[in-house]
C-alpha cells in the first residue's frame, strides 16, 4: 500500500497536505514548514518515498499502546537528515517536532493547524495495520510540489 501525502498549502512556519490512497483522499496531514537549511524540530521533512514501519519503543508507542491498544506507531524510516519521524496525533506545528499530524479539518491563523486529528489517526493506523496485517509492503510518497488547477 502507498500512502501519498501532497502538499497543498504552505506558509514559512507550516505546510498543509492531503494524504491519499489509492486516489481516495483520507485526510489533512500538517508538517513544519519549509526551511532551506534544517532548524531541528521546525523544518519539514523532505520529499521522497519513505518505508512505513511498526515501531515498537518510545512515548508515542506507549502512549497509544495503553490508550487505544496499538500494536506499533508508525514510523518514516530513512529520511535524510532525520530520525524518529512519526505519523500521529497532535492539532499544531507546535505537537510536532518534524513529525506529520493527521486530522479531518484545517484551521488557519496565520499559520495551519489540524482538527479532528484523533478519529483521523485511529482510521489511518487502522489502514495500515490492515495492510501489514495481509503481509503488504506500506510505503508513503511525499510531494512538495504545490498542487495546482489544471490549466492554471
């Protein structure tokens, strides 16, 4: 399974994108901002194809461990430059620390936020856990190019 995950909108501090499978839109994904050199915990992640992984340590695994009886988090392995890049719950730049938050609805004050993230997170691990679980390979493509109307 592929997850793609395309950006749509953007200011200095904040970058909005849609994650899609198969062409179906799932949900809103917020990510820091583009910086040309990297600012830990405030740039983005770069473009690419990233391998999804179940991992099994830190906050976040326990976190949802105890709370919603997940089996791993997902993890971005391989990301130049970066380590320790989740998908998971969180409304701000601010929760995420180069990691992409996932919500149903978008907020805008001078820089994008994400709503809903909680139901949001809980369908797409639960796509992916299905995908793991039918033994596929889970992967995410990340498009920076600003997504533009036909013809424009």
């Amino acid at each position: 399974m592929r997850l793609h995950v395309q950006l749509i909108a953007e200011t200095p501090e904040s970058s909005l994108s849609v994650l899609s499978i198969a062409g179906k839109a799932v949900c809103f994904v917020l990510e820091d901002g583009f910086k040309p050199v990297k600012v830990p915990g405030e740039t983005r992640i770069p473009p690419g194809v990233y391998k999804i992984a179940k991992r099994k340590a830190g906050k976040f695994y326990a976190q949802y461990r105890q709370k919603y009886r997940h089996e791993f988090s997902i993890e971005l392995e391989n990301v130049p430059g970066f380590s320790d890049i989740l998908i998971h719950i969180g409304n701000t730049v601010f929760d995420s620390r180069g990691c992409l938050l996932v919500g149903y609805g978008v907020d805008f004050n001078g820089r994008y936020s994400v709503v809903k993230s909680e139901p949001a997170y809980l369908e797409l691990y639960g796509l992916i856990k299905q995908a793991f679980d039918e033994g596929e390979k889970v992967e995410v493509e990340i498009s920076r190019e600003l997504w533009q109307k036909p013809g424009a």
